[in-house]
C-alpha cells in the first residue's frame, strides 16, 4: 500500500520536494483560459455568468440570486440530525473565533501626542463554496462566521448549481446558519471574476475566500490585487508524528482521512519505531478498500503517501518543521511536551483522542490553513483576515517642534527635502 524507509538525510529531503512541487505546478492552458473567463465577465457580467453556467454546469437557474425564504426553508428540509450537528459546530467556531477580536486602541503621551489603531471589519467578502459531489457544508461555516465577528458588514456566497439548475441544500442551510446575507448561484472562475469586478446583479466584493477547482484557485490567484484573497490553497496534506506508544489502527484512519480529499492529497507517517511503521502498512491495506473513495486514497498513498523511520524523536521534530504541513497530528504517549516544539504547522492535533477530522467539523479552530509548507509564514484563516487597520497621528506644535530636526535630518539624509520643507515650513515665522 505505502513505502516504508529510513530516513537518510536524502529520501526525505527528496519527499519534501515532491510534495511541494505538486502544488506549484501551474498549467499554462488553464491560466489561458482562466484569463479569458475573466476578461470576459469584467466585460460582459451577468451575461458572461449566465454563459459560463450553462456551458460548464449544463443549465442556468431561474434567478442568479437565491430568495431569503428558500434559504431559510432550507434549514427545515435537510436531515434533522445533520443540522443540528451544524449547529453545534458553528458555537463552537464561534467561541473559538470570538477570543481572537481585536479592539481598537489610542494612547494619549505627556506631550499632547495621540496615537492610536482602528480596527473594523471589511465592508463585503465573497465566499466560494463549490456544489456536487465536492460540497462542502462545513467550509461556510469556517469562513463565513468569523467574518461576521469581525465586523464585516455583508457576506456574499457565490455556489454553482447542479445539472438542474437548483442549489445544494445542504449549502444553503450552512449559509443561513452561519449567518451569510446573500447567496448566488455561479460557480467556477466566472463567479469568482463577478465578485472581484462586480455585475448588475452579484455585487463587487474586497475579498474573496473559499475552496475549489484548480480553476477556481487560479482565477484567485490571477485577481489577488483586484480584490484580497484567503490564499492560493494546494492540495491537502498530513503529517503525523507517533512513537511506539501510538494505535496503528487510529494512525492509519486519519492517514486515510486525508488521502480521500484528492489523488494529489499526501499522507506521511513520521515514526521512530518501524513495529509501529509496518503494522501502520498493515492496517491501511485492511481499512482502504472497504471505503466508498478507495481508488483515489490508493493513488494518493501511493504517489505522495509515505512512512518514514527515524533514529530519534528529535530528528522527527527537526524534519516537521521543516516540512511546516497543513495538518499535524501528534500521536505520542506525552503529546502536550511538543506543543513550544513544533513551529511550523497549520493546525496541531494532539493524543490519539484528537484527530484531523475533529478539526474540519466540529472543535472551533478554523480549518482553512496554509499548504505546501506555507505555515511557516502563513496563519490559518481567522478574525484578522477579515478585518482592517488604520493607524493615526495627532502631535501638538510642541511636539513637532522638539521633533523636527530629527525628521528634517532623516528626510534630508533619504533626498526626500519636500518632506524636509514640509517640516521646516511650519516653524519659519
């Protein structure tokens, strides 16, 4: 099912590029027609969507825009038991996320000086969710709520309809109960370029979120600058470290968990007991084919899955962080002792009680995070992502005094003299 090897110093240096480059690979004829799609609907708007829609999902809905009612009914209609767990997910979003709200600040100095930060939410965000067999329920959830606790002050879903024009429900209930104001019925690059320019109907946004197809992650990434973005999300990936205290069973479930995402998706094992290694191997042949997505998770372990031995715990971290995944589970007999070890990660799952999928659904941290060993600059989604910041300045004509020459001779030194003589000219009397 997996290559096992011991690590040295080369196979998994060799691994981590593999893994890197699947996400950096870009597709010229896709950007090509991406850019078109584009140029398109800033030209043309609805009419282009409308195109668009019924070339790519075979028919185009009755009305762009979705009725408040129907979303609200949508609540009703869906399975009892479903809804309920979303909401008590969303609670559990929304106090995670309501800890990270900022407030805005002024400090007032002896010399009259008044400095201080604003802080308020963004006036509109688009939120992509994609429809079919890729929906998502629980990415509304994780994108519109903490935009809603920071402030923001409309929240625009754009979902692409199914081959009879109508909305997935499940959708629309995730919408309604994470509190998302209007939902159109576009999907694709076409409805990502409507939110970014803005057409009669689908307004123009300031930032643009949410997860989809490589044409959808590309027309993001072709209009970052026009509008914000989340990030230019890769393929998903998962990390676990285990010692020889670790349930095979267990590790080989979520190693699972992640290879059904995508064939592209990667799955590494990180151990220092090749017992542990084999019989891993062995629970992941006996879990896979009874699962309903069992040749993609084959082709995903067997192109970017990998089990991998180590000397010692701490060439294990080492290597972690270097590695910076989206997802690290932490599968050992005292999990809390590497919390100040781990530097680079995503999200961090802790003990063999807490694995990845906990934090997709249901825990409260966010679960768009940063890919491709982009965690070791990138942060996950959260509150601040939706929110901007101005600073401000107030100084007294004392204050400016006492500090002009240093700002004259600063300016000067840079060449700058109009920011020296627009000093200068206040104290010339």
């Amino acid at each position: 099912m997996i290559n096992i090897t011991l690590a040295d110093g080369y196979t998994e240096k060799q691994l981590m590029k593999e893994v890197k480059d699947r996400a950096n690979e870009t597709d010229k004829k896709i950007t090509a027609a991406v850019s078109e799609i584009i140029e398109n609907v800033r030209l043309n708007g609805d009419k282009a969507v409308k195109e668009y829609t019924i070339k790519f999902d075979g028919k185009a809905p009755e009305k762009l825009e979705i009725e408040r009612e129907i979303l609200e009914d949508a609540v009703g209609e869906c399975d009892a038991d479903f809804i309920e767990a979303l909401y008590r997910a969303a609670d559990n979003i929304e106090d995670f996320h309501k800890r990270q709200l900022q407030q805005s600040w002024i400090n007032t100095k002896e010399d009259g000086v008044i400095l201080g930060q604003r802080i308020r939410g963004l006036e509109r965000v688009g939120i992509y969710v994609p429809g079919g067999t890729a929906a998502y329920p629980s990415s509304v959830l994780m994108n519109a709520i903490p935009a809603k606790i920071a402030g923001v002050k409309e929240i625009i879903m754009v979902t692409p309809p199914g081959k009879d024009g109508k909305p997935n429900p499940d959708i629309l209930a995730a919408a309604a109960i994470a509190g998302v104001d209007r939902v159109f019925l576009a999907g694709g690059a076409q409805a990502v370029a409507a939110l970014a320019y803005g057409t009669d109907t689908i307004p123009k946004v300031d930032k643009i979120l949410g997860p989809g197809n490589i044409f959808v992650a590309t027309a993001k990434r072709l209009l970052y600058g026009v509008v914000d973005i989340d990030m230019v999300a890769g393929p998903s990936e998962i990390l676990i470290i285990a010692d020889n205290s670790a349930n095979a069973k267990y590790v080989a479930a979520d190693m699972i968990s992640q290879a059904e995402h995508d064939v592209l998706a990667s799955s590494i094992l990180l151990t220092t007991s090749r017992k542990l290694a084999d019989n891993v191997n062995t629970e992941l042949n006996r879990q896979v084919p009874s699962l309903t997505r069992s040749e993609i998770i084959n082709k995903s372990m067997k192109e970017y899955g990998k089990i991998i031995v180590f000397e010692d715990m701490d060439e294990v971290i080492k290597y972690a962080n270097e590695f910076a995944p989206e997802h690290l589970e932490v599968c050992c007999e005292n999990p809390m002792e590497y919390i100040g070890k781990l530097d680079n990660a995503g999200s961090v799952f802790l003990g063999n009680y807490s694995p990845e999928p906990v934090g997709d659904y249901y825990a409260g941290p966010n679960h768009v995070l940063p890919t491709g060993a982009t965690a070791r600059f990138f942060s996950p989604l959260s509150v601040d992502s939706f929110v901007k910041k101005s600073s401000f300045i107030y100084y007294t004509r004392d204050a400016l005094e006492f500090a002009c020459d240093d700002i004259i001779k600063l300016a000067e030194t840079e060449g700058l003299t109009g920011h020296a003589n627009s000093i200068k000219v206040r104290f010339e009397d």
